[in-house]
C-alpha cells in the first residue's frame, strides 16, 4: 500500500472540550472544528499538552474522532491522532480501536496516527516494534519526540530523545512519514540529516516560538491555532510561500513581523497551561460549553483577561494582508 505524503503547513494542535462531567463536549467541539479547519492544513487531536491526551482513555479518543470525521468529512482535511498509552498493551488496544472506527464510519480521508514511543518503551528495537505495528493497521504512523514530556514522567528513563541512529532507522520503516520535533535547533538539524534518505519524510516543529525565530521547512503543530487560526494561516503562507503570492510590495516584511510578534506574545501567556488557558478564552469566546479540564490549575483569571485585550487589539488594528 502506497501512503500519501503528510500535509505541510499549520497543523492546529485543538484542545478538547470538555463537559462538567468530564465527556467529551460534542457541540463545541464541532464549533471550534468549523473555526479552526478553514485556515489549516491538518488537525491534530488529543495530543498529551494541548489536547489532554494523557488523560483521555481509548473510548474518548475514539469518541474525538468519531466526531472530527463527522465534521469535516466533506473537507477531507487530514487528521492526525495520537495514540500512545503508558504501555505497549494499552497503545495497542487503542489503535485497534481507532482502526475499527475508522473502517465503521468508511472514511477515506488521510489519517495519521502519532505516537510517542518512549512513553512507555525504551529505544530500543524501535524498528522491529514499527514493523509489527504496521502490521495491525491500514494508517501510517507520525513520530512525536517531546523530551520535556518524557522527563515529567514518574518513572526514571535512560533517554527523553529518540536517537539519530534510531530515527535512521525508522525514517525507512513503511508507514512511518514524519515527526512532530520538540527540542534544541542542533538536535532538529541532526534529525534533518538522518531523514535524508526519505525525501517526503515530514518534520514538523512542535514547538510555536521556535518555529516563529526559525520557520522550518515543513510546519508546525501550533495550540495557538485555536486562539488565532487566520494570523497562523497568514505566518504558514508567507514562511511556505503557500499561497502562490510572493509579490514583495513595501510593508510586507513589517507585516509578517507584526503577526509574528502577536502570535508569540500569546504564546507567552497561555504557554504556561495551554489547555486550561485556552479553554478559558475559547469558553469566554461561547465556542466551547465549559473550561472543563483534566490538569490542575489556579486562578486563570489573569491570562485569560491579557489574551482577550491582546485578540481585540490585534483585530482593531489589523490591517495584514501578507
């Protein structure tokens, strides 16, 4: 079976709203969905920050895409999903699932399953796990490396990276095409030179700030994107040159400055609680029914007051058209 290459451009990394009870919350769900896909290149649900995906069980996440394809199945734009439990076992029962649903509702759209391996296993026989994993799945497999993620967690590991070898390796690997990067500029670029292999191999910056400072050359997975959809699209179509204008008239430079500028001073404020603050905004918005979300948080009365002056003065005056 042949895979179709990941999109490049903005992947909106969507927290997922949530009921009182702790459900999934349908209908705002569906409206920030209808907000955000217009202006991106994919959507990534349930990641572990963002999305809450650590503390999303399998029927959730199945739950989430479910809903996600019934939203956007006329638009086909691709989904990426990320699958990973705290053991292989658990990893494996949820994309069963995910699979099953999948074929359930016969959606022919693009999916991608992201997975974190040294979540729950170590590097090595990264290769061989692949191999058998493919094996249980139509669906190719995007790679998310988050040393910070890994070093939070309560059981002590050797390495929080995947390695270059081991990326070597995998970059090869049927089904695998591409990774969300988290991490320093020299670990990205070594990552870069062990996927040359794979020219259509994707590596998509996982972290906004960076990629704002240093664009790279295929995206980025961005939480911002449910605060901002329009201004990401705006930043991916001029570093890309996604839009097929690359006409230079006077301000231009000035106006890629300005948004970039915008979107990182968000990035400054919520990036502390990604998920609680931006599902603060997002509810204060009527987007989403309640601020419902799974990590501990204090008074988010202060982020959420600087987010929505800086929304309504960066509309005010916004006058980009880059």
């Amino acid at each position: 079976m042949e895979f179709q290459n990941p999109p490049k451009g903005l992947i909106a990394d969507l927290v997922t709203p949530l009921t009182k009870g702790g459900e999934i919350d349908g209908k705002g769900f569906a409206w920030l969905l209808d907000r955000v896909a217009p202006f991106a290149q994919g959507l990534l649900l349930a990641s572990p920050h963002s999305g809450e995906g650590v503390n999303l069980g399998c029927e959730q996440r199945l739950e989430l895409l479910e809903k996600a394809i019934s939203v956007i199945r006329s638009r086909q734009i691709p989904l990426f999903i990320w699958v990973s439990q705290d053991t292989e076992e658990k990893t494996r029962e949820t994309l069963v699932a995910l699979e099953a649903g999948l074929i359930k509702r016969k959606y022919k759209g693009q999916v991608l399953w992201v997975d974190s391996p040294l979540y729950y296993r170590s590097n090595r026989g990264l290769g061989r796990y692949y191999h058998d994993l493919s094996s249980i799945t139509r669906q190719p497999f995007v790679l998310l490396n988050d040393p910070r993620f890994i070093q939070g967690l309560s059981r002590p590991l050797k390495r929080v990276n995947i390695r270059t070898s081991i990326l070597k390796e995998l970059v090869n690997v049927r089904g695998i095409l591409g990774m969300i990067f988290l991490g320093p500029l020299e670990r990205a670029n070594n990552y870069y030179k062990a996927s040359r292999t794979n020219p259509g191999f994707r590596i998509y910056d996982g972290d906004e700030g960076q990629f704002l400072s240093y664009p790279s050359m295929n995206g980025v997975a961005s939480a911002g994107a449910n605060l901002a959809p329009e201004a990401w699209q705006k930043i991916i179509n001029s570093s890309l040159q996604m839009s097929g204008d690359r006409n230079n008239y006077p301000d231009r430079l000035q106006q890629v400055w300005q948004v970039g500028q915008y979107l990182k001073n968000l990035k400054e404020i919520y990036d502390p609680a990604p998920a609680a603050i931006i599902k603060e905004v997002l509810w204060d918005m009527g987007i989403i029914e309640t601020p419902t979300c799974t990590f501990q948080t204090g008074d988010l009365g202060i982020p959420k007051q600087q987010i929505k002056e800086l929304l309504a003065n960066f509309r005010k005056g916004e006058s980009v058209n880059i």
